[in-house]
C-alpha cells in the first residue's frame, strides 16, 4: 500500500488557466495500472487547448471538445507504480512482456473501442469513433481523475497500449517516442512508392514546413528512410540550426524569404519540378496552399500537424493546386500504436549516427513551474522540446537541469 496520500498535478482548469491541484492518490482497480510519471513532453496540442482551440476531430464521428478542467500531457514516460492483478491481461502490452512495479515504461495516449467501424476495417493508425485519449479528452473532475501526464502519477485504464522502454535509451530519449511514433506519415508514404514514381523512395528531395519538435523528428525519419535532399522550412535560427545538425541539408527561414522566393530555391534544387514530399508540421492553415505551392506534380504532400481546429481556413484551388498537379494529399490526426516498438529500435539503433537524441529536449521543469514550461515551449526562439518532470521539486534542480541542456545545444553550435 503506497504512502502517498495525494498527488498534485498542473490542471487547466480553463482556456489560458493553469492551476496546481492534488487530488486523492487513487485505489487501483484489478483491470488497471498507476504509472509514476517521470517525464512528459509539451506538444503543439497542449499549447492549442491551453489557448481554448479545443475541438478535436472535427467533421467526424469523433468530433469533441475538449473538457475543462484537464490535466495535459501525453507525450509520457514513467514507471509502472502499482499494478491490478489482472493489467497484465487487460492492458495491451507490446511484445509479449508482462509488467511488473518498477518497469518503466512509455504509453500510447490512445484507447479505442476495438467495435466501431474503423477499428473493424482499418488497422495500423487509429480512427476510431469512440476513443478516449490522455491528455486529450478526459478530463480530471472525476476519480480516478489522473488521466494526463502532467501529474507525478497517471491513471491506466484497460486497453491501454504500454511499451517497455530498452536500459539503454535514457528517459531523456524515451520521453519522444510517442512524438517519433507521428512520423509513421512518412512510413506511410513508403506504401504508395512505386515504379511509377509515386509516394517516397529513396533518393527523393523532402520538405519539412515547420521543425519544431515535430518537424524536427520527420526530419530525422527522412534521413533514416533514405531521403536524398532534406530541406527544413522555419522562422526561427534557433530550430533551423538544430535541423541543420540532426540532418537537414538545407534550411530557409521565412522571415527572411518571400513565398514566391522559396517556390523558386525548391525549384532550383529539383531541376524546376519542386519537392517529391512536403510535410507540414506547422499547425496554422496558412501552410498547407504554401506546402502545395512546393510540391512537383504527382508529388505527394503531407499534412500532419492540424491536429486541433484553430477556427481559420484557407482558400486552395482545385483545379490548380489539386487536379493539374495529380497531388497526392495525405492528412493525418493519428499515429499507429504498433509504431512505438520499432520507434524505440529506431532510437536506439540510430543513436550512434545522429548527434545525441536527448538534446532536442532543450529545457525541464517541475510540475510547480507547469506555466513557465508552457510559456518557454511557446517560444521557438529559445526551445525545441520542452518537458515536465513532475517529480522534480526544487527550483535549482530545474535550473540546473535546465542549464545543462542549454549548455548542451550551446557546445554544439546551437545557440539558445
């Protein structure tokens, strides 16, 4: 029986509110889990609920808004604190390993129905009608309440997808498997390669619009995929440097460039057809009639970080930018959960011919200092990947951890 009586966690309780509350250290049910939370990231999709652009899924049978109050997070890796007698049985645990206390462990943030339509007809990315995701979706105003990672302790109910992370990946690396699982899109695109020309094969220029976090990791996927030209699009130095030295060969900030420039630097490095697969991983529409612009006839373009309704669209037109082109569009809301094994492969194999995976996480903060982490993620002049440690408690800790990944990007020619 745990000693602990209450666990705090960071709640936006609503749009633009974040308050640290503690709520009763929850009884742990037979079919389920409690997972100590050691790190959990800040995504594009925390920051969009944070500012209240809280509709998910629009147009779907899964459309919903989010509910206030929430406890955020679901970029998690922690340690498995209790476990039900039957979670090993309940829980769905990749590769066949059975839990026990003490393991530690990454989480897909995604539970479906397993009934619904598309989880009947479509495996690989989740579509379901019926989910309920962490950090997400369910809110924290009734018990067990934890359902997100900003919380030293997270509910796991049945059906959750929990991986077992290898001794040799850090947690520092471990914390981004949930976001290197989203560049499975580029995976997907593999699918539709073939003689003809279509899809990505290797060899093929690659766009990424935005590297952010998430830019930054397709970035990195392409490179592994085989990518022959990667080029990161961004206005901040600061993250084009980091796409520079994790694998972009060239990088065009938009601050400094018009539209109609970029189109003409993407043309000159294609021959004047434009780039084989374009990516977007912005989150703002605007990007998608530019990432089009870019994209050579038959070229396929990839929009994967209009996660959240922001309330805005944009005008394309179809003719132009989607017939006469033969584009290929692919849009995406979702990440395969059977892409967390091989992520985790893939971070550990890698490792050796990237710089250091852990520097893309650029500052850590204590769950008290929960607003101050959002407000630095907000600014991509000084962060990459930002993350909560809930468990961290004194304040020189994180400036001292803090400090260290400054200093680490910093050594290596990135200035923060």
């Amino acid at each position: 029986m745990s000693k602990v009586k209450n666990v705090k966690a960071a709640v936006v309780s609503a749009p633009g509110e974040i308050q640290l509350m503690e709520f009763p250290y929850p009884s742990v049910s037979e079919d389920a889990a409690l997972l100590e939370v050691e790190y959990c990231g800040i995504c594009g999709t925390d920051k969009h609920i944070f500012r209240g652009e809280a509709k998910l899924y629009g147009g779907t049978g899964m459309e919903t808004l989010v509910p206030y109050p929430i406890i955020l997070g679901h970029e998690i890796v922690g340690k498995i604190a209790e476990l039900g007698k039957k979670a090993n049985e309940s829980l769905i645990i990749h590769e066949q390993y059975s839990l026990k206390p003490g393991d530690r462990v990454v989480v897909c943030p995604d539970i479906f129905c397993g009934r619904c339509f598309y989880c009947l007809n479509y495996g690989g990315f989740i579509w379901c009608d019926n989910m309920k995701t962490y950090g997400n979706n369910l809110s924290c105003a009734s018990a067990p309440h934890l359902f997100g990672g900003w919380a030293e302790y997270m509910y796991l109910l049945p059906r959750t997808h929990v991986i077992r992370v290898p001794d040799e990946i850090p947690s520092e690396v471990a914390v981004l498997t949930e976001l290197m699982v989203c560049t499975f899109t580029l995976d997907k695109a593999k699918e539709f390669y073939s003689m003809s020309g279509e899809g990505f094969r290797c060899g093929d220029t690659v766009v990424i619009q935005g590297v952010g976090p998430l830019g930054l990791c397709h970035v990195i996927k392409a490179r592994i995929l085989g990518a022959g030209t990667v080029i990161a699009i961004d206005g901040s130095e600061f993250r084009l440097s980091m796409a520079k030295r994790f694998g972009a060969d060239v990088v065009i900030n938009i601050r400094k460039t018009s539209l109609d420039e970029r189109v003409a630097i993407i043309k000159e490095l294609t021959s004047g057809r434009g780039a084989d697969v374009v990516v977007e991983c912005v989150g703002i529409p605007e990007a998608i009639p530019e990432g089009i612009a870019l994209t050579r006839k038959g070229g396929m373009y990839i929009t994967t970080g209009m996660f959240v309704d922001v309330g805005r669209t944009v005008a394309i037109n179809p003719h132009r930018d989607l017939c006469a082109k033969n584009i290929r569009l692919l849009g995406s809301t979702n990440h395969p959960p059977s892409g967390y094994v091989p992520t985790l492969q893939l971070l550990l194999k890698y490792q050796k011919w990237f710089p250091p995976f852990n520097e893309i996480v650029t500052q850590i903060f204590p769950l008290e200092n929960a607003q101050e982490a959002l407000n630095t993620s907000l600014n991509a002049d000084i962060s990459m990947k930002v993350v909560i440690a809930p468990h961290l408690k004194k304040k020189e800790e994180h400036d001292a951890k803090t400090a260290s990944c400054c200093y680490r990007a910093r050594k290596n020619g990135v200035n923060s």
